[in-house]
C-alpha cells in the first residue's frame, strides 16, 4: 500500500463533488436535532427575569446536570503502566515504567492536556444538551525554517541547508460543540468509531487559517465576517465580527472506503475543505499513523479517528440519543407551569383592604395603601366602629393538589433519571429506614457505574 503519514493526495472534481454532497446532507440532517437542545440549554441557564409577568424556574435542570456531571468523572484517573511482554535483559523495564507513568498522568493533568476540564466540558452536553460527548486528539506545531551549516555529506564549507524546527508544540485533547459535529446520513448505531467518516465544522480567522500546517490557503482569499452559526449563542444576537473568518469542514475518513488501492481498513485520511476555495486546502494521510514492512499498524499508530464521539445510552439504529434534559422536557415544564402558578396564584389571593374614599384623607388612603402605619384616622371612628371605614375581603385558600402534583413530578422525574435527592448530596421530604436507603443506593450505584463505564 502506498501509505505515507501526511503525505498530501490528489482528489478530483467528482471526488470534491461527492465530499460536498455528504457534508451537505450530514449538515441539514443534524439541524433537525438544533431545537431541542437549544431548548434544553434554554431551561438550564434561563435567569430573565420580568415583574409584571412572574415565571418561575425551580432549577430541576440545573440540580440534575451539576449533580450527574460530578458523580460520572470527579477527578482524572492515574494511568498505570505495566509490561506487555517478557521483559528483556538489556531494557530496565523496573525504571523506566515508574518515569514514564509519572510524565503521561503529568501530560494528563491541569499543566499538559487537562483531561478533567475537557471531559468536564463535553459531559455537560451529554447531560445537557445533544447527549454527544466529543473531543478531538492529536499534536499540531508550529515550525520555522532555518539556515544552518550543511553536513559534509550535503555539502562544502559554508554551505547552508534548511531545516525545519519546531517552535511550539502539544499534544491535545479538546471538547467539540455538538453543533459543530457531521455524521454520515446513512450511519446507524453507536460505535463511532466503526462510521465510515466524522467531520467537524469550524471558524477561524483568515490569519489564523494561513498559519495551519499543511493547509494551502489561497493568497487571493478574502475571508468573511459574517456571524458563527457552529456554537450555541444562548439567545444572543450574534454580531458580526471585525476580523476576516474562514468556514471550514474537517473530514476524518476510512481511506479503504473511498480509495480501492489500500486494503487496511483501520487507515484514516483527512480532508479540509473552506467555503468559497474550490480544491481542499488539506487531503493527505493521517500523520498518527504508520505501517510497517508487511503492511500492519505500528504500535505507536492511532487507532480510530482523531474525533472521538461517545453517547451515555443507545438508541436502536440511531447516531442521535437524546440528553438526559430532553427526556425530561415534558416533566420540567410541567413542574414550572405549577410552580409559576402557585406564585401567580398566591399574589391573587392576598388579602384585599378596602376604604371610604369619602370620609379619609389622601395622606391616610396613601398610608393605607403602601401599608405604612400608623394610620390616622378621622376622630371617633374607632368608636363608631372602623369596619365602616375599612373592611378587609377574604380569599380562598392554597389548594392541597398543587403541592401533591409537585411530589408526582420530582417522583417521576427520579425514576426516569434514576436521581434521588439523596444521590444529589441532599435530604429527601419523608424519613425512610436503613434498609430501604441501602437498596436505593446499591440501585443507583449500578446505574451511575454503567455510566461511569460509558465515560
């Protein structure tokens, strides 16, 4: 197989063609799903506020994101190494491990790749929002070229060559908005990793585009400003920016499907496409991969695709599983509209003081009105009888179903989610007895290691 890691590969017309054609119907199926998540981040971080008309969020969303997001990945795991094969005589395995593990969990931790914050990140849209948990792996540089002396072999005394070196460099593990993500249309099921191809949507600035290694950018290319439809914009008006943007797809894809002269199926290639640039700015095999004399995978070779995507639950022949907040959509609006009318409610029956404009003074019908005593009233109302000045009118009560319909719904909610109040770090309404808070526990402890197990 002709495999070289990086190496840049022609692609025609018809090929450029077929690619923007996949990337279209990826693109207008995905949006079908823009609503319901941008209705459940909606719900999570709705703080508005209006006096005149008083809507009430009793932050169901909020306590189960925070809640389930710290219970599934609390801290970074320790990686430990451990020998594969018979240790050889001349290689001091005993040494070399304990280093080696102490500068991969350093890479991992808040100084290198700060898993945590990244996984973090990406749990809240799997909570929250498109139930996809996406992140993206790989090393990226920055090089320049220099002049140095040439080696004999390459040359005379004072001669030069260029050589290229590195001067910034990382390895990388970064969440992806789930608005940004391409599945193929005709992929089923929850392996990602067995999809024939996975893109990604991005924006950058011109400049920044024009510094990407390998990218072949256009000196003629003007860029946009136009505003950023890839990202949740949380009900903001998106204004359009000052610097020169570029629109980008990267498409990460099995070589083996698209191209009959590799036979490995585990080859990945990538392909960069900008709007408004006819050829790809970058096609080329995956630098994270090399082969060996008989055609295989080295073990320092990625396996899969730079794009990771994972889902907390399936969904039986569908990439798209809805989030934990949209199961529950119907449930927290249920639970507002209650809570919004209990307060709405309450504010009707306040008790209504009524007066005889006619026989009071505008500073005692004012005192009256803002409740503001003590009061002053004409002489010898009292002993006439002030229910002939004033009177209060009674209203009804506070119905009992309103707070019972409350418990059904956070009921409901806690079976279907399998989040107590116990689980969320906080004391339940009723007293329950030991045995009965043990099974409960063991139950949701299954059920919280399933999803651990997922992550």
């Amino acid at each position: 197989m002709a495999w070289q890691p990086g190496q840049h590969r022609a692609l025609s017309r018809d090929q450029r063609e077929a690619w923007t054609t996949r990337i279209d119907r990826a693109t207008q199926f995905a949006k079908q799903f823009h609503p319901d998540w941008e209705r459940a981040l909606k719900r999570y971080t709705d703080i508005k506020f209006d006096k005149d008309r008083y809507d009430v969020n009793a932050l169901l969303d909020f306590r189960h994101v925070e809640s389930k997001r710290a219970q599934l990945f609390y801290q970074t795991p320790e990686v430990q190494l451990v020998p594969i094969e018979p240790a050889h005589p001349a290689v001091p395995v005993d040494q070399l491990l304990p280093l080696r593990e102490k500068v991969l969990n350093h890479r991992l931790g808040p100084d290198g790749t700060h898993a945590k914050r990244e996984v973090h990140a990406t749990l809240f849209d799997a909570i929250a929002t498109s139930g996809f948990m996406i992140l993206k792996v790989g090393y990226e540089n920055r090089v320049v070229d220099v002049q140095v002396a040439a080696p004999d072999s390459l040359g005379g005394p004072g001669e030069t060559v260029t050589v290229p070196v590195p001067v910034w460099e990382r390895c990388f593990l970064t969440r992806v908005s789930p608005k940004r993500l391409l599945i193929p249309v005709d992929f089923h099921g929850g392996d990602f990793d067995a999809a024939p191809w996975l893109g990604i949507k991005g924006r950058m600035s011109l400049t920044q585009a024009r510094q990407q290694p390998g990218w072949k950018i256009p000196a003629d290319l003007e860029g946009s400003a136009s505003a950023d439809d890839t990202t949740f914009d949380h009900g903001m008006k998106q204004e359009d920016t000052t610097d020169a943007m570029i629109e980008y797809v990267e498409v990460w894809y099995r070589a083996s499907l698209f191209d009959e002269s590799i036979v490995h199926p585990e080859l990945y290639r990538c392909l960069i496409l900008i709007d408004g640039v006819e050829k790809p700015v970058k096609h080329a095999d995956s630098p994270y991969q090399t082969l060996d004399p008989m055609g295989r995978l080295t073990d320092d070779s990625m396996i899969g695709s730079p794009i990771h995507v994972g889902t907390l639950r399936d969904l039986s022949d569908s990439a798209y599983v809805p989030s934990d907040l949209a199961v529950g959509e119907q449930l927290v609006n249920e639970l507002n509209k209650f809570r919004t009318q209990q307060v709405r409610g309450r504010s009707r029956r306040q008790p209504i003081v009524v007066f005889d404009t006619s026989n009071l003074d505008q500073a005692t019908i004012h005192k009256i009105e803002n409740n503001q005593g003590p009061v002053g009233l004409p002489a010898g109302s009292l002993a006439a009888g002030i229910d002939k000045l004033i009177a209060v009118v009674g209203t009804g009560s506070e119905p009992r179903d309103n707070y019972t319909a409350q418990d059904y719904i956070e009921r409901d909610w806690e079976r279907a989610l399998g989040v107590s109040a116990n689980q969320q770090g906080s004391y339940s309404k009723s007293k329950r007895t030991a045995t009965e808070a043990r099974i409960v526990q063991t139950n949701a402890d299954a059920r919280y290691e399933s999803e651990r197990d997922r992550v």
